[in-house]
C-alpha cells in the first residue's frame, strides 16, 4: 500500500514537472543585412542587423508586421548590453537589458558570442508564445564573414521564466508531502 501512495505523489509530480519541460522558449534569427560589431566586453557601438525569424524548430515565423525586423544591440560591461527587435512597421517586439557578454571568440573569418543574463521587457501579445512575459535568457550569436571589427551574425534568443523552479518546487513539496501526509499512523 506505501508504495501505491509514493507511485501518486510522484505521478502528480511528474505531471506538475510537465508543462516545464514541454517546451523551450526562444527565437532564431537570420541575417538579411547590416552588421554587429560584437567585442570582448559588448558591442562597439549600437550594432543593427535586418533579420527574418524562425522558431527554435526552424519554422519559419513573423509575428506582428514581418516578414523583417530590425534587431539592434548596444553597450558594454557587465549587465550594460541591451537592445530591441522591431518589426517591419518599426513596432517593438520586444526589448532586453541587464545583458553581460561571457563568450566572444575569433578565428580567421568565424566569430561567435554570447550574451547572458538579459531581461527581457515590453513583449508584444504576437511574440510571447517564443519570449514569455518576465523571462530571461541569452542571446548568442556567429558569423563565417568576420572581418577583424564586424561581421554578419545569425543566432538566437533563448527565453525561461520563473515558472520552472516553482514546478520542481511545487513538485518537490508534494512528493515530500506524499511521504509524511500517507505514513502509516499507529
């Protein structure tokens, strides 16, 4: 009978677990034109790119006036990079901030980096399936046509939210609660 009550409390929380784990939120972007100038510490000065969009899958997608958006990316320094993506009609798709740049990597005409711990703000209703409200992420980046000072970089965004440590929390009480809450009372 114990182990038919400890089989419940994991079953509930595996399916609380679930949703978490059922989809990784996020964006590629394809270059189309203009350049970013990534360095060491952040970006030698705001930096644009014309860019279409694919879901992580590689679907393509163009949430509000597509099929084009403008991504441009500025600052330097720890938590000092940010930036937006606007659409075609130069609607905001979203902003993000708080963003330090951890990887930044040359060799011949390949470049690649990475920016971590943005926060991303003022998502647009059309985009919030790939950026959630009140999430946060990276945004990476690479290029095969790097010139010494800028090159034309496809990457993505990646975006969690809070959501998932409250689910292994919740998950976590319960199981535990499973444990003291069917104990064999005597």
């Amino acid at each position: 009978m114990r182990s038919i009550k400890w089989f419940v409390g994991a079953a509930i929380g595996a399916l609380l677990l679930a949703p978490g784990f059922a989809k990784a939120n996020g964006i590629q972007y394809i270059y189309v034109s203009g350049s970013f100038q990534p360095t060491s510490t952040g970006f030698a000065s705001p930096s644009s790119e014309l860019v279409t969009l694919t879901a992580l899958n590689a679907t393509p997608i163009s949430p509000g006036a597509g099929p084009n958006y403008t991504l441009t990316v500025s600052g330097s320094g720890a938590n000092n990079i940010q930036g937006d993506l606007k659409d075609s009609a130069n609607n905001l798709m979203f902003h993000f901030s708080n963003g330090t740049m951890s990887i930044f990597q040359t060799s011949g005409n390949n470049a690649t980096f990475a920016v971590t711990g943005i926060k991303y703000s003022s998502i647009a209703s059309s985009i919030q399936s790939y950026i959630p409200q009140n999430s946060s992420g990276s945004f990476t980046g690479s290029t095969t046509s790097w010139n010494g000072t800028m090159g034309a970089f496809n990457g993505q965004f990646n975006a969690s939210t809070p959501e998932l440590g409250s689910s292994v929390a919740m998950a976590t009480m319960l199981v535990g609660a499973g444990f003291l809450g069917f104990r064999k009372r005597r």
